[in-house]
C-alpha cells in the first residue's frame, strides 16, 4: 500500500477534430480559442491605436516651446501611459488563459501555457504579382489569377489553422510555399510593394515591413505555436495522450530554435533570440515534466527502488523549471514576458523539489534495511540521489540505524513542506493564477499529503535534530531534446510551377522577351546543337544558318516550339517536337538571358512599431540613397539596423531605428530555402 502518489484516473481520449488540409477553422466560430483569438486581434488594434497617439504627443512636445501646450500634451501623455499599461495587462490575460487550450477531459494536473498565434492583416498579393508577371516573364498575367488566388486562400487559411496535424502541415505547406514564391517574385534589387504586418505575440505592437522574410519568421513562430497548443490540448490521462504532449513540445521547442537561429535579428520582440531562447526552454520544461508524469501514471508504488528513481525523475523536472524561471527574469526578456508565466515556472519547480522530498524521506520512513534486502545496491542508490552527506552521517550508517532515518526523512519532510507553501504562497499573490482552480487544488492537495506524512512520525526528537536536508541530485533516463521541424515531409508544389524552372526562371535573373524564330531545316540539318535539361539552350550555332540569320542567338533558351510551351520538356522531348514538324517551317520561341547590376532601390514604405519599457510607434523613414559615383559604397546590412545609441537618448520612449539599404549575395543554387541563411536576416 503507498501513500506516496496514486495513480491518476484514466479517460478516454479525445476524438481528432475533422479538418482539411487547405482550410483553416472558422473564424466565426463560438469556440473557446477563437474568442481568444478574436479578443487579441481587437487588442491589437487598440493597441496600436494607442501607440500611435502616443508618438503623435512625443512628435509635438519635441516641437513646441509653449509651457501652456507641453504641460496638456504631457497629461495626455499620462492618459495615453495608462490606457497603453491596461491593455498590457489584458493581453497578458489572454496569455495566461490557460484553461481554454487544456484537454476538455477532467484531470487533476498542473496546466501547460502555450503560446498564441501571432495575428496579422490581410495581403493582397493580386497586383504586384501580376504587374511583376508581365514586366518580369513577360507572360499573360490574366492566366495566372488561379494561382495568386490560391496563395492568398492558403494565407488566409493560415490565420486560423486546427489544433492538429493538419494545422501544422497547413502552416509549413504556406512556409515552403513562400521559398518558391520570394525566389519567383522578390528579386534583390527592388521591393514588391506588398506590406506584411504581424502583431507581437505578447506586446500587441505591430510590425509592418515590405521584407518577405517578416512572413516567414512569423509563420515559422506559429508553426511553434501550434504546436504548443497541441501538446496542451494532448490527454494527460492517457500514455498515448503524454507521448504526443511531448513530441508536440519538443517539436514546438525545434521549431522556435530554428527560428532562432535562422533569422538571427527579427523586429518583433516575441522573436528575438532571447526570448525564443527562453521559449525553447519553456517547452523543454513542459516537456520533461509530461515525460514524469508518464513515468508516474500507472501510480507509484512504495518501493525502494521505485521511489528512488521517481526522486531523480521529479527533481530533474524542478531544475529544468528553476533554470525557466531563470531565464525569464533576466533582461530584456523581463520586460515582455508575461509576469504569471515567470511566476508559474516558479511554483513548478518548488513544487517539484516538494515531491522530491517527500519521496526521498518516504524512503527514508517507511523503509527498514531487512536481512534480506542487497544492502550494497541500496547503498549504492541512495547515495547517488546526495552530492553530499550531512557533516557525521553515512549513507550506510543511515541505512542500518533507525534513528537517524527517521531524523534525516524529517528532515525531508520539513523541506518539502517549505517548497509547498512558499509555491502556495507565489500563487496567491498573483491575481491570474490564484484564478486557476486546478493549480490551488493540485498545489494544496501536495501540501497536506507532506502534512499528514509530518503528523505520523514520532515528535520526541524534534527539537534535538539539527540535521539540514541536502539537496537532491537531479537526473533522468528520458532526456527531453528539440526535435528539428522535417520540412520534406510536407511535399508542395510550386503555384506558379507553369513559369518554368526555378533554376532558371527567378525573379534574380532577367531575359529578353520571348522571340518568334521561323527557320527551315537545310540538308536535315538545324544549323545548332542543344544541351541542358530543362529547359533546353542553344549551342554550337552556325552564324550562317536559317535559324541564326533569323535572331537566333548563341546560348538562348528555348521556351515553346510550334505554340506548345517546353519549358519543362527535357532535351530528347524537344527534338522530338522539332522533328516531328517534319518539312514543313519550324517556329519557336526563345529567351536570351541578360546581365544587370541594378541597385537596390532604397525608397520604401516599410515602417516599424516597437516597445522599449513602454509602448512607442516608431517610423521608418527611408530616403532615397545618394552614393557618389566616385566614393566607395559602405557595407550593407540586408535589412534594418537598431541604432544602440537611439536607445538611450532622451527620456521619451520614442526610439528610431538607423536604416541602410539591403543587398543580399545572389547564391548558385535556388530552392524555397534559397534566402534562409544569416545573411538574409530580419531587422
């Protein structure tokens, strides 16, 4: 019979909730998480509303001298501070409502937090696709409205994607389709004209930018996202439930950690590197704690043995919550981190040093060294748990002598009951998170468990024992790691597939429009060689045959021939179509590939939002770059800059961000993950 943890009730599992595959949720849905949803988006906007008041009011106290106008500007600014402040308090709300996202199933465990998706407006990607279509393929842009339709259905359908596989596949299926799309339409030397805005995810400041790879990132944030919620959503009374708790938080803790370090300077708080350093640790955390409580379903028996092994188990669980809570409150992570998550990391880890101890000093109460017990093995355990002994004891001498086991299990106990009640304390003194009823049960029902163990032993001692429990030594044979977003498993194809191959057909490259050549064979003879996949180049061009004397040049592309496009047909396929014309004229069509050193045009619209300690709007203003023709060029960054000086001047909060032009290294080869590197960096 053991009185250490029973075992937890079982449930049936949730049933998967249909989905499909190009369609996100409905957003009008009365759901628990779209209302959530719903509530952060409206936040958003009075959140950026505020934001720009405010740095209306800075603009005009720095402009004016008039005491009579600064002193109402500087009680607007006041007003403006509060209302900024209540809106962050709200949003720090949603963060924590935790509940909604949890297993619909009953269940007497410590809730999970995952993240929320990041909100966005919507693009219209209608025009500049088509215009750049016809200017850039020279092709019919009318022809390819299916296409640009289907990428902005796929968009929107990632805003409200499903808790589920489908989700995920979703949202990495629109994250491969952006590689195809910025390699097809985003060349390095303009922008596009398309504006991507994406709210942060814990400040509700928005981020407007022209740079595609704002899209990517935040997607990629999303993908994390989604994940987490997931592993919330998972059965935690099930073993089947926990295992994909834990593959969801590992993959979700992969996903953010390639984010990090793929796009090492990001606009948004939420995915600079020290807070998604942070939130891969968060996730690691919950992750480890699910693996316990697989490890403790079945319950936990009052054994040797056991108990030891669940004493390591626990206590690694406390350290990965202690390094957490850590982490969130270092700077400048502090500022932005939702205060009852760093709270709840904290009573996590004293509550799972609580169970720690009280396992060790069940150990210690309820176990005798009986002859026919292998005292070296129980030696051998119980020393492991101890980095060190208390000053005059011996893991053997406590193994043998009834009195100091009980003196040191005390100890335990006195220990555990310290964890317990400062973890209820903390909680108590955080409005959000005295709210959750499950946590004050599961937290207070701890609590007297290492009471009532306290009660049953002998008092007689208590004020002669001076022994200090030690700390226990954490370890664990179910290590938790990220697990590394597989992208190949989600096969895509291109939209826009019919514009040819992407190794040739880039927005980096540039032709001459397609030219009609009408030529003659002579003696059986083309006059030129063809070489290459696809698609086929000319070579080998005699300078005096039909096809030559009619334009055609050496090294040019054949794209169609007699009307039929080829540019996907391989070498032997478009000798057949030419031989299959026989006597008759043969026409095709041709594309002559050029050089350019266009510079980057430096003229953009791109403008950021920002938050220091509070709420501030910053704006981009990018003029038009002057490089004297004479002067060396400076190095370029590929994005926007952070000036660290703009940081600390003056007392207002409004910061402006240095801005230099990008220009990013062409590469050899071209796939969706062409740009996906450190050059091509968000700031």
């Amino acid at each position: 019979m053991t009185d250490a943890l029973p075992p937890p009730s079982r449930a049936a599992a949730a049933p998967a909730e249909d989905s499909y595959f190009r369609k996100g949720c409905n957003p009008l849905a009365e759901t628990g998480r779209s209302k959530l949803q719903n509530q952060r988006a409206v936040l958003n906007q009075q959140i950026l509303k505020a934001v720009r008041l405010r740095a209306g009011a800075e603009n005009l106290l720095r402009a004016t001298n008039n005491n009579k106008v600064r002193e109402q500007v500087l009680l607007e600014l006041s007003f403006v501070n509060s209302d900024l402040q209540i809106l962050k308090e709200e949003l720090e709300g949603l963060n924590i409502s935790v509940e909604v996202y949890q297993n619909t199933e009953e269940t007497f465990s410590i809730p999970l937090v995952p993240l929320g998706l990041k909100e966005t407006k919507e693009v219209d990607f209608t025009v500049p696709l088509k215009d750049f279509i016809l200017e850039h393929y020279s092709e019919d842009s009318s022809e390819y409205e299916d296409e640009i339709a289907d990428l902005m259905d796929l968009r929107q359908a990632c805003r409200t994607p499903s808790r589920d596989e489908a989700g995920t596949e979703m949202l990495i299926s629109y994250f491969l389709q952006l590689g195809y799309v910025e390699n097809r339409f985003f060349p390095p030397t303009r922008h596009m004209g398309i504006l991507f805005t994406w709210y942060d995810s814990f400040t509700g400041v928005p981020v407007c930018q022209q740079n595609l790879l704002l899209e990517k990132a935040s997607i990629l944030f999303n993908i994390g996202a989604l994940y987490t919620q997931i592993g919330t959503r998972c059965n935690r009374q099930t073993k089947t439930g926990l295992e994909n708790a834990v593959d969801a938080f590992q993959r979700a803790a992969g996903v953010l950690s390639y984010l990090k370090e793929t796009f090492t300077h990001t606009p948004s708080y939420d995915m600079s590197p020290a807070m998604l350093n942070v939130l891969v640790k968060m996730m690691l955390a919950q992750a480890q704690e699910c693996v316990f409580e697989q490890i403790s379903l079945p319950g936990i028996r009052n054994e040797f043995f056991t108990l030891v092994k669940m004493t390591q188990e626990v206590a690694k669980v406390g350290e990965v919550y202690m390094l957490v809570n850590t982490a969130m409150n270092q700077e400048p992570v502090k500022e932005n981190i939702p205060y009852s998550w760093s709270k709840l990391a904290q009573i996590k880890s004293d509550h799972y040093k609580a169970l720690a101890h009280y396992f060790i000093a069940t150990i210690l109460c309820d176990h005798e060294l009986q002859s026919s017990d292998d005292e070296d093995q129980q030696e051998k355990a119980l020393s492991q748990l101890y980095d060190y002994m208390p000053e005059g004891l011996m893991v053997l001498t406590i193994l043998k002598d009834k009195v100091q086991r009980k003196q040191l299990g005390k100890a335990h106990l006195r220990k555990a009951i310290v964890y317990h009640e400062e973890a209820l304390r903390v909680c108590g003194l955080c409005k959000k998170l005295r709210n959750i009823d499950v946590l004050q049960e599961v937290l207070t029902a701890a609590h007297k468990r290492s009471l009532l163990k306290y009660a049953q032993q002998d008092k007689e001692d208590d004020f002669l024992s001076l022994i200090q429990a030690p700390d226990i030594l954490p370890k664990t044979e179910h290590k938790v790691e990220t697990v590394a977003p597989q992208f190949s498993k989600v096969k895509v194809k291109d939209f826009f597939h019919r514009l040819g191959p992407l190794s040739v057909f880039s927005a980096k490259q540039r032709w001459t429009a397609p030219r009609t050549i009408r030529f003659r064979c002579e003696a059986g003879e083309l006059g030129f060689s063809l070489k290459g996949g696809s698609p086929v180049q000319t070579y080998c061009l005699d300078p005096v045959c039909s096809a030559a004397l009619m334009g055609l040049k050496e090294g040019d592309y054949i794209v169609s021939v007699g009307g039929v496009d080829c540019k996907w047909l391989g070498l032997n396929e478009v000798l057949e179509k030419i031989k299959s014309m026989g006597e008759q004229p043969i026409e095709i069509e041709v594309i002559s590939c050029q050089d350019t050193t266009a510079s980057m045009h430096s003229k953009s619209a791109t403008y950021s939002v920002g938050m220091q300690k509070t709420y501030s709007l910053i704006c981009l203003a990018m003029e038009e770059d002057k490089i004297d023709q004479t002067k060396k060029a400076p190095p370029k960054l590929p994005f926007l800059s952070w000036g660290t000086k703009n940081r600390q001047k003056a007392a207002s909060t409004l910061c402006l961000p240095s801005a230099v032009d990008g220009s990013s290294q062409i590469k050899k080869k071209l796939s969706p993950f062409t740009l996906l590197n450190t050059e091509s960096s968000l700031y």
